[in-house]
C-alpha cells in the first residue's frame, strides 16, 4: 500500500466518527439541552390531572405515557411546554391538535355534542322521530376502532363468524359447534320477526334490574321502545307501573332463567347466552323438552323445563361478551378463558348487542347508587344494596367506567340516571 493510501484509510474512519460523534451531540443537546430531562415528568403529570379533574370516566393511566409521547412535548417547543405549565390548555383530548385516547381507545374528552356530519344527517328529522344509525355513529365518533356488523343471534352460518370461532365460552364457542348446529336446525329462526327486522330504524331499552326502577313511574316510556330487553329473571306481572308491560326479549343464562312457567311471558323472545360449556347442553335439553339429567355444574338451581316453541328460542352471539369483557370494559385477557373479574354483567353483554343491532339505544334500571346501602339492590327483591358482595367473576367498577362513558357521550340514554 502506498503511504497516500495508508493515510486515507485512517482518516476515512476517523472523519466518519467525528462526524457521527459531533451530530449527535448537536442532536442530543437540541433535544434535552434546554429542557433538563426532569421537567419532563411534570408535564406528563399535568395532562393526567386536568384529564381527571374534568371528570371523565378515564381508566388511572389514560392520557400521555410513554417516551414517545414525552419526546413529542419536548419536540414541540418551548411554548406549548409553558401552557401546559400554566394550564391554560382546556381540552385534554386534543394537546397539539391530536384526539388523544385513553387505554381502551375511548376518546379522553367526551362531550354529547352531536358531530356537524349528524347534526345535517339528523336536521330535516321531526322531534323525536328515531334517528337511523344514531347509536352506532356516536359510538364510532368516541371509539373510532368501532365496526357496526355484527348479528344479534346465532344462525345456521355461525362458523364464519372469525372473531368468535376460536373462543371457548363464553367468549365463542369452539368445541360447542356440534351441539350448536343441531340446536339452530330445532329452532329455525334466527331473527327478531318479521315486523322488527323490517324496521328501517329500531329504538331499543335494556331493562336492568336495578332499584332505582322503583316508584319512577318509567312503565309507559319503556313499553314505546320498539324493542324492550329484559334480564334473566326480572319480573313484569306486579312491577308494571315502574318496568312496563312489553317484552321483546328476554335474555337468559340457565342459572338466571325463569324457574316458575307460569310467569314466562307470551309473545317474548327466550335468548340463551351461555358462559360454560354445560349451558349449551342444558339449552339442548331444554329445546328438545328433555328431562334434566342432574344439575351438576350449575352455581345454582337452574329452570327444569322451558315452557317456549323451539322458533321462540335465540342463541345470542357470544361476540359480545367478548367484545365487552376485552375491548370495552378491558377486563384481563386470561389467553381467552374465563378468569377472575373478566366477565361483564349480563346487563352490559346486553348494551353491546344494542350498539351494533339498534338505532338508538337506551337505558334503565343500571348502577347502584353505593352511599344508599339502605336502598333495594333490585326493584322486586328487599335485599339490600349493603348485600352486594365483592365479585369473583365481575369487574362492577371497570364495567362502570365504560358504561358512564357511553352515557357521558349520549352514545345510550339513561332514563334512571343510576350509571
Ligand atoms: C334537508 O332538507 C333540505 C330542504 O328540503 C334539503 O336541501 C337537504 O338536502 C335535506 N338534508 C338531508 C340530510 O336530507
Ligand atoms: C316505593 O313506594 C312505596 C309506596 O309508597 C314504598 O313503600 C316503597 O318503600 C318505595 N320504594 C322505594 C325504593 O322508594
Ligand atoms: C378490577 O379492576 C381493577 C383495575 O384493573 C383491579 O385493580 C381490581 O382488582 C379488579 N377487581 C376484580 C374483582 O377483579
């Protein structure tokens, strides 16, 4: 090698490092020079508490975390620095002109206000006629990963359904497909009926159980919803000034089912929605009007005898439990399995049907008001509210989170007022 040679291939290195070494020095004292990295931390703390002080429903980590939400402060300057210092920064939802979201993906500010694309949807509509797609548009408007398909019931082309296929219940029904197929073949329909599922707009109420029903004389205003959801074993006959008469459907798991036939009400469809494998055995027996073989695995006494037609029978789409528990509410994955506090309420199971299979949707007989211990847990029980026990299997106050979510962005109206 010749020595010009020699010379050049120790410089070409040294240049290159010197180069590398001298940017990023300039780079790093560009980023964190002016602004210690300690300052940091009080900005990111600020945004939490304006977004909690504002009284939104936001899960305990939901605004900023993270480096690169930090980096991104730092990166944008000095002055947006000072007014989040001095808080002059009013929406948290929306630092540096970006939505921010909080863990589950719900919008952090939520506010009723109808978007300008609805407002001129819905302008030419009369007072109070129903709005079409109303609930579903509010929703996508809070929680963008929002997608409206998604069928009330089970029917005979259930194996397409992906998102539920590779689930054991209740969040699918894998290993269940057999007993399944046979069950939908006995009841061989799969709708609401013909009336219902020609409405070119539906208004549905899911009926809790809650107390707070009681004495607020909500019967007529929920019998004018064309689609009335009741729970389990909630009764009508007795309760009809405060509940209402009509029930569309009523949906069931076996422990919660209607013990005495009697009071099954005519003309109402019985929705199965089942959480172990054993209810789907305990629904074929019921649909082929079968003697109950023990009742083993139940966590309770369980109806023998379903006095229902096998087309009055639905299976409801476990897609909604799961979509509640993981999605919505953000209960523990569990790898898929049913575990401790991931199983949403049958009441909330119920809301994420009727934001995908309604128009609009509402409310009543939900939340439980805890500085009232003395007040009834439901309305046609005396237990009281101090009865309720910590749940195994239940997240009351995540599930609570979500719902007061919705409520807050008039995705549902609650006509109780207890979420
Ligand atoms: C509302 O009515 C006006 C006047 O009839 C019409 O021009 C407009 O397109 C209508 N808007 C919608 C969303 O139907
Ligand atoms: C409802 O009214 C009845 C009769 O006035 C009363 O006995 C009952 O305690 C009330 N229930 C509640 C929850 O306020
Ligand atoms: C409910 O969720 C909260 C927050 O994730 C957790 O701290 C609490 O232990 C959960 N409760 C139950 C009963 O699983």
């Amino acid at each position: 090698m010749k020595p010009a040679h020699k010379l050049l291939f120790v410089l070409c290195p040294m240049l290159v490092f010197g180069f590398i070494y001298y940017s990023s020095g300039k780079l790093h004292s560009y980023v964190w020079g002016q602004k210690p990295h300690k300052d940091v931390e009080p900005t990111v703390k600020v945004i939490k508490v304006t977004s909690h002080t504002s009284k939104s429903t936001v899960s305990q980590e939901p605004v900023v975390d993270g480096a690169v939400s930090a980096g991104r402060i730092v990166g944008s300057g000095t002055a947006s620095l000072q007014r989040v210092h001095s808080g002059q920064h009013a929406n948290p939802s929306s630092y540096f002109g970006r939505p921010v979201f909080d863990k589950q993906g719900f919008l952090v500010h939520l506010d009723a206000k109808l978007p300008p694309e609805l407002l001129y949807k819905y302008g030419n509509l009369s007072e109070g006629a129903c709005k079409p797609g109303y609930a579903a548009a509010k929703m996508t408007a809070i929680y963008p990963k929002f997608s409206k398909p998604a069928t009330m019931f089970l029917d005979r082309n259930f194996k397409r359904l992906a998102k539920v296929i590779n689930y054991l219940p209740p969040f699918g029904f894998r290993t269940q497909e057999r007993i399944i197929d046979f069950i939908l073949t006995a009841t061989k329909n799969y709708g609401l009926g013909p009336d219902l599922d020609r409405l070119s707009c539906k208004r549905c109420i899911i009926v809790g159980n809650g107390g707070v029903l009681s004495n607020k004389s909500l019967g007529s205003r929920i019998d004018e919803y064309d689609v009335v959801v009741r729970l389990n074993e909630a009764p009508v006959t007795g309760y009809t000034r405060d509940v209402g008469s009509k029930t569309t459907l009523r949906i069931t798991y076996p422990e919660g089912a209607i013990q005495k036939t009697e009071r099954y009400e005519k003309d109402s469809l019985f929705v199965f929605s089942a959480f172990k494998p054993l209810d789907f055995k305990w629904l074929r027996q019921m649909v082929l009007k079968e003697k109950l073989q023990g009742t083993e695995g139940f966590w309770k006494s369980v109806a023998r005898n379903v006095p229902r037609d096998p087309s009055e029978i639905r299976i409801l789409n476990p897609y909604f439990i799961q979509e509640a528990a993981f999605q919505f509410i953000g209960l523990p994955q569990n790898n898929g399995l049913m575990g401790k506090g991931n199983i949403p309420t049958l009441g909330t199971v119920a809301i994420t049907m009727a934001l995908h299979n309604c128009d609009e949707v509402a409310v009543a007989g939900f939340g439980y008001d805890m500085n009232m211990p003395h007040a009834p847990l439901h309305y046609y029980e005396t237990v009281k509210m101090s009865a309720i026990k910590e749940s195994w299997t239940h997240n009351i106050s995540k599930e609570k989170e979500f719902l007061r979510k919705l409520v807050k962005s008039n995705v549902i109206t609650d006509l109780t007022n207890g979420i």
